[in-house]
C-alpha cells in the first residue's frame, strides 16, 4: 500500500503539516522519494496510530519518541516512561488543585463582601 502524505493524513485524520512536524523532530520517518512524490507504507499508517493512542493517553511526544525506539519485550523501560508520566501528572493535578482553590476563595470572597470593591481586583492590583 502506498500512500501519498496528504492520503496518509486524510486516513489518520490529522493534518499534513503535523506529519511533517513528526518527521522533522524525528518521531517519523521521511520517505525516499519516488517520481517526485514520497510514498507512505502501513509501517508510516501504524505509526501515526501509535503516536495519535499514546497522545490520547496524556503521553508527551518526548515520550512517545522514547517508546517508538523500544521493543515489544522492554517492558521495564515502558513502565519507567508511564511512571514518570504518572508523577508529572500528579504534580500538575495538585497545582490544579491548588489553583481551584485560589479561584473558589477569591469567589467566595466576592460573594460575602459588601463592599462596592471587588475583591477579586484589589487582591490581583496589589503589589508584591
């Protein structure tokens, strides 16, 4: 099977220019060119699919780099990866928290005051 970029894109539904920015950081590779077109095989297909699962799965493309050079038996170096993902996950879920936090107080805050000031603004104009 061989496939033009734009027909590979249409067949993953991605862009042409996100299959080129795949190959230009090195996540996919640039096929020989052939009567001035480059043809895409089911290789390039399943590596979209991979690359566009393990994005869905919260993966940095970073990430997805590291585990397209792996092998289906590296599975300590799998795990690594998902381990790490997962911490950095966790980190970001508390700053969410704590940012949800900051807003409900905030919002709180306005709601009970009777002040014409919004204490929303004077909390965010006062200096450091």
């Amino acid at each position: 099977m061989d496939l033009t970029i734009g027909k590979l894109a249409k067949a993953c539904d991605i862009n042409v220019e996100t299959i080129r920015y795949y190959q230009r950081i090195g996540l996919m590779r640039v096929p020989e060119t052939k009567q001035s077109y480059r043809y895409y095989h089911q290789q390039d297909l399943e590596t979209l699919s991979f690359i566009q699962k393990a994005k869905d799965a919260g993966l940095q493309l970073n990430e997805i780099k590291e585990l397209l050079t792996l092998n289906l038996d590296d599975r300590i170096q799998v795990r690594q990866v998902i381990e790490q993902r997962l911490s950095k996950i966790d980190e970001r879920i508390q700053e969410l928290q704590g940012l949800k936090q900051r807003l409900a107080t905030w919002l709180d805050d306005c709601k009970s005051t009777e002040n014409d000031c919004c204490p929303i603004l004077i909390e965010l104009k006062q200096q450091a």
